[in-house]
C-alpha cells in the first residue's frame, strides 16, 4: 500500500491549489452575502492608506507546503514502469489524441510498462463547471464532481479506442478504477492511498493502462476531484505507488521557463531545476505543474520531465537538487502571479483567526504581523471561503485588491549574498514600490501594483541575466 492515509494535523488538510473562479465548493459566501457588518471588505482605492501604515520591510515569513502522506515500500513495483501524463490542450482534438495515442504506443513498443494519465479535453472541464452554474447557483459539491470528473474520462476511453487501433492492447480506468483513493474534500481533495493492483494486473497483461486524471474516489465512496491541474498529482502519485523510473508531464510548453515568455520574450526553457525551487515556483504562480504534484515528487523522490507534447525535445528536469545546479545558476526564475488576495485584519486572536481559514480551507500564504494588525494574502479562488473564515472569527478586515505577487527564485540564494540587494536597486531604478515582502532560503516576494508586474518581472529578469545561456544548467 503506498500511500498510507495522511497522518499531518490541520495543517496537512489544506488545501491543494485555489480553485478557478467559478468552481468553488463552499457555499458560505453566498449565505452571508458579500460582506456584513463585522466584516468590510475594501477596494484598491484604500490600499494607499493601508500601505502606509505597513512598515517595509517586514518580519520574514516562508512559504509553507502541505504535508504529504507517508509512503511505503512498494512491493509489488515492476522494473521499466514509466507514467506519462498528457495535459488539457495535448488531447485538444480528436487529432492531437490519436498523435497522443503514438506517442504511448511508441513508449510501450521499447517494452515500458506505461500508464499513460489524461487530463480533459480542451476548455471541458470549464464548460462543464459553466454548465453547472447555469443549472444551480450553487451546485452541490458532491454532484459538481461527479460532473467535472467526466472529461477526463471521455480522453482516456477515445485514447484507448485509438491505441486499439493502433495494434496495442488498453484499457481505460477512472480514478476510482485505478485505485485512487482520497480524503472526502469534494473540489480539493487529497489523495491518502494508491490501491494498484487492477493497474498492475493489466501492465502483466502487456496493455497500456489510461487513468483518469484529476479524480478519485473518496473515503466514503464518492467521486472526488483532486482541484484545477490536479491530473498532474493523480500522474506523480502513480509514478510513486508503482515506483515508476520517472513521470514524464507533457503539456504545450517547452518547459519550465526562466519566466512567463509572454512578458519576457526571451525567457530560458530551464533545464533542471530543483525541486524546492519547483515548489517555489508553483506557489508564487508558475502554471505548469500543480503544487501538490510537486510536493508528492519531492516527498516520493519522483523525477519529473517536463516537456512538449508537440516536441522530441528534452523539457525540464525536476529532480533532486545536485551541486551542478547550483554552479550554473543561482537564480532559476521570476515568477508572478494576479491570483493572490491580500488581507489585512485587526483585533482579532492570531490563533483564531488562523484555525477558522484553515477549517475553511484556505491556504493561506504570505504571513506578515505589526503590532495588532495581520497581513495575510490567500488564493483568489478561496476568497469566498476566506470572508465566510473571517466572518466567523469576527475579524475586522480590509481586502486590498489590484496587487500583484512577484517573486524571484533560486536554490544558489541559499549561498549567495547581495541578491536582496540587487533586487531592490533594481525596483528602485524602474521606480517600483515593493510592498509586504516576505522571503525564504531560497525566494524573495513582493507584492507590487498590478500595473507594474510586466516591468518588474521584465527588470528582474535583465538584473539576474537570467537569459544567458552562462547561467544554463546541466541535465542531472
Ligand atoms: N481537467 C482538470 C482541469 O482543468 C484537471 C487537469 O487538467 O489537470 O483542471
Ligand atoms: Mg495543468
């Protein structure tokens, strides 16, 4: 049985990633209504006066990672096992999954075991979640996810048609199917163990395995899902339960980049990275792989490969941090993000008001405390959760709007001094306030107007050099 049920405290029931506008399982913002008395909720318009009362530079927090179940030894694992994961755009169209369909037929004719993990196809889960608010203002969590969990279904099936098709023998699983078992969070729920033995039957059987991404079934036997990208954890958490050599990510970027190549043009595909930069990565906004993904690989020592769908091209490696690493580059990245909400609570106990936004399952992320006033910044998508927390804590709260999250990453920090330094020399020569920082070993973050991200990330970027191909990492 690898995974065994997760033993963490509260702390290990947060949740796995903020859900998208629109797929929210808590109900409780909608009862209250938006705000109510106790609670006040402000626009960017206050945040002038909000940032003035806030000293600078603040006492320093980390980002915190969720807990990860324990793992046991695996002893029915098979040598030669690989899990390739496709995600939502690599199965766009019946075309691009038949091209999928080779592609794990290709893998399986050099004599890998494969389990292949689809995600849905296209915008599907999106439509899917637009249906069911068309339906219900508040759809029911249980039924959401016996609705959402759908997509990913359909991809596998036609998948399993085509490599039929092509010679090979598949078979299609839902998560349920594949043994993929959670805890009972409908929208956000956590995998607590790997039941693998109908997978591991069929790879004796010489067929290719397709799992349903993004689901499970839960504790009490519901349908579950696992929160928006959540495939990525269904494929690093096979990878784990069947000691897979690695777990490939194919998706329709190149890799992991030096930045959003939408605002940097010329951004670096990185070519390994370390896990914890990962983490920091996909916490300060970095979209290709889901958080929680990133936590079970480094918790299982999974390797990750993350790489086009449309490509023979070597992606990124995620993997162990190796000395060679940290030679080349000291800086990975710079990250940002528009998706984190900033809050600011006075009067109210520090203990309360953490315990209800972790029962209401928010994730809470930048931590910053002066005097009687708590700074915190959560998700967008757990904004309804987090009123409704604040509501019942009786906190008096501002929520400061229009702010965004840049953060620079690098796993060299840790040894380099004067990075701080640079960092803010360079905001002060593009005239750009950094508010609330907080950082760790290994990540500087600042949240800044949302107007000035592009320049900032832009800034940074050149400071760092991180274009050059001086700073270009061997593959480990
Ligand atoms: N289809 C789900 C989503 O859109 C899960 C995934 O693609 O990973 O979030
Ligand atoms: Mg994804």
């Amino acid at each position: 049985m690898p995974f065994l049920p997760d033993r963490g405290g509260p702390a290990s029931r947060r949740p796995v990633a903020a859900l998208r506008s629109g797929l929210s399982t808590r109900t409780a913002a909608s009862r209250h209504g938006n705000c109510n008395k106790t609670v006040t909720f402000r626009s960017t318009e206050r945040f002038e006066t909000v940032d003035r009362l806030l000293p600078r530079l603040q006492r320093v927090a980390t980002t915190e990672f969720e807990a990860v179940p324990a793992v046991a030894g695996d002893a029915t694992a098979r040598a030669g096992t690989i899990v390739m994961k496709f995600g939502g755009t690599s199965v766009g169209d019946p075309e691009k999954l038949k091209d999928v369909a080779a592609r794990i037929v290709a893998a399986h004719a050099e004599g890998t075991r494969v389990v292949a993990v689809l995600s849905a196809m296209g915008d599907t889960t999106d439509e899917l979640v637009r249906l069911a608010y068309e339906i219900s203002p508040r759809p029911e969590p249980r039924e959401l996810d016996m609705l959402i969990s759908v997509g990913e279904r359909i991809s596998c099936a036609l998948a399993a048609m085509a490599i039929h098709d092509l010679g090979d023998e598949a078979i299609s699983l839902t998560g349920s199917q594949a043994g993929i078992v959670t805890d009972t969070v409908h929208g956000k729920a956590k995998i607590v163990d790997v039941r693998a033995r109908r997978i591991h039957e069929a790879l004796d059987q010489d067929k290719v395995v397709l799992v349903a991404g993004f689901q499970g079934v839960s504790t009490s036997l519901d349908i579950t899902t696992l929160g928006r990208g959540g495939s990525d954890t269904t494929a690093v958490a096979l990878a784990a339960a069947l000691a897979a050599s690695h777990c490939e990510i194919y998706t329709d970027v190149a890799g992991v980049f030096s930045a959003d190549p939408r605002i940097v043009p010329n951004a670096r595909k990185l070519h390994a990275v370390s896990y914890d930069e990962m983490l920091e990565l996909s916490a300060s906004g970095a979209k290709v792989l889901q958080l929680r993904s990133v936590e079970v690989a480094r918790n299982y020592g999974v390797k990750l490969h993350v790489r086009s769908t449309f490509s023979d091209d070597d992606g990124t490696w995620v993997t162990e941090e190796d000395e060679r690493m940290l030679e080349k580059a000291i800086i990975s990245g710079v990250a940002h993000t528009f998706d984190e909400a900033v809050y600011r609570v006075q009067s109210v106990d520090r203990a309360d008001l953490f315990a209800a936004l972790a029962e209401a399952g928010v994730n809470v992320d930048t931590i910053i405390q002066t005097g009687d006033e708590i700074v915190f910044s959560a998700p967008l998508g757990d904004r309804d959760d987090a009123q409704a927390a604040l509501e019942r804590a009786s906190a008096n709260c501002d929520y400061i709007e229009g702010l965004a999250k840049v953060s620079l990453i690098g796993a060299g920090m840790k040894s380099h001094p004067g990075i701080a330094a640079r960092t803010f020399a360079t905001l002060r020569e593009i005239g750009v306030d950094a508010r609330f920082i907080v950082t760790s070993p290994i990540k500087i973050s600042f949240f800044v107007e949302r107007g000035d991200a592009e320049r900032t990330v832009l800034a940074l970027h050149e400071a760092f050099e991180l274009a050059s191909t001086a700073s270009e990492r061997e593959h480990v």
